[in-house]
C-alpha cells in the first residue's frame, strides 16, 4: 500500500468518526425536542421539563474568580471547583433566556428593584425581583447578562468579587464578561476523552508517516 493510499484511508476514517459524532448530537438533540414537544403537547411543558441539567461555573473576567450563590449573598470570589460556584444556567423555552441557579445553594441569582444583586429561593419575574437574564455572545467570546425586565441592566462584579449595581454599567465592560467554565471533573472527563481519540487514531498516524528524506536516499543507495 503506497502512501497516498495510506493517507486517503486516513482521511476516510476520520471523516467516518466525524458523521458518527455529528449523527449522535442531532439524535441527542432529537430526542429533547421530542420530549419537550410532547410535554407542551399534554400541556405539561415548563423549564423543569427539560431533561438536560448541566452543572457548570461563571468565571468573571473582571475577578478573576467564579461567581458563587449562598444564601443570599452573590459574589465572584469562587476558586475553581469551589462547591457553591457549581451554577445550573437553564435555558427558557430556548430564546436565550436564561436563569441562574446554584447547584449546592438551590438559590437563584436575581436583580432586586434597585438593581442590586441578590439569592432568591423562589424565581419572580416582576417589578420587585428580576430572575430571568438574556444571555449574549460578544465579540471576543465572552458572555454577558442582561435583565430581561430591565434591558438596560447588566450583571457585573467588580475586581474584588463584590457585585455592582446592575443600572450602573455600561456594555462591553471587563466587569460585565464571563466564561463558562467546566466543573473540574468534567473538565477531566474531556481530557481523558481527547487522549483516547488521539491514542485511537495514533496506530493509522505511525503507519502514514512520511518516510525522512535520509531513510530514502539509503534505500536509493541499497
């Protein structure tokens, strides 16, 4: 087998996984939808509905540190893996509306009517507490949180954790940008995942290699 052919098996084995991978996010995604839709169809559909919980952490660019929820304190002082910095961020009727939720507190991060942030145990979206944020993508790939009652309010930490009043910034601030950010084990769990994939196809990598060009100037010679 030349080498043109070694490398077009190559190519085709990885273009197959590749279809694998994407054929089980769609069925993955399918089967939501499915679920979702028969829930709204016996008119049983609300944000609990959605079977799919993900635990994940809120790095604040502005902190440097992971926003936690305890009790009624809010703030971005969390150290990586830090058990009140594991947030539920549910999506809501999939609008990028957003709630965030703490994992161990079961406490809500909202917005009080002076724009102040604050744990709710119960979700209100009124003119009292604002619980409910849409979530942006800018530019840079950093995420931001706007009220959904109050648009023009942003969640924001400062350079020491401690929350800002959400009617007093500005879009595009560093305060206001955040990283999503894997719990520690899943960050593990996707490392060893990679390392499997790359140890899977390392034997058709070896076996591809281009000769040197030493190598081939001493079988010349032979």
């Amino acid at each position: 087998m030349n080498l043109q052919t070694k490398l077009l098996l190559f190519h085709v084995l990885l273009w197959c996984w590749q279809i694998q991978e994407s054929i089980q996010r769609e069925i993955d995604s399918k089967e939501v939808g499915d679920f979702v839709l028969g829930q709204i169809e016996m008119g049983k559909f609300d944000q609990s509905s959605i079977p799919v919980v993900r635990v994940t952490q809120l790095y604040s660019v502005a902190s440097g540190k992971h926003v936690r929820i305890y009790g009624k304190h809010v703030d971005a002082r969390g150290e990586d893996g830090d058990v009140y910095a594991r947030l539920i961020i549910q999506g809501i009727h999939f609008q990028s509306k957003v709630t965030i939720r703490g994992n161990e507190s079961d406490v809500y991060l909202c917005l009080n009517h002076k724009g102040k942030v604050i744990g709710r145990r119960k979700r209100r979206d009124d003119e009292t507490y604002s619980c409910v944020f849409q979530e942006s993508i800018l530019e840079n790939d950093r995420t931001e949180y706007r009220s959904v009652l109050h648009p023009e309010w942003i969640l924001a930490f400062r350079k020491d954790g401690q929350a800002r009043n959400a009617r007093r910034v500005k879009s595009g601030h560093r305060t206001t940008q955040f990283m999503k950010r894997d719990v520690p084990e899943d960050a593990e769990k996707k490392k060893s995942e990679r390392i499997l994939n790359h140890q899977k196809f390392k034997p058709h990598v070896e076996r591809m290699k281009i000769p040197s060009y030493s190598s081939s100037l001493s079988d010349t010679k032979r």
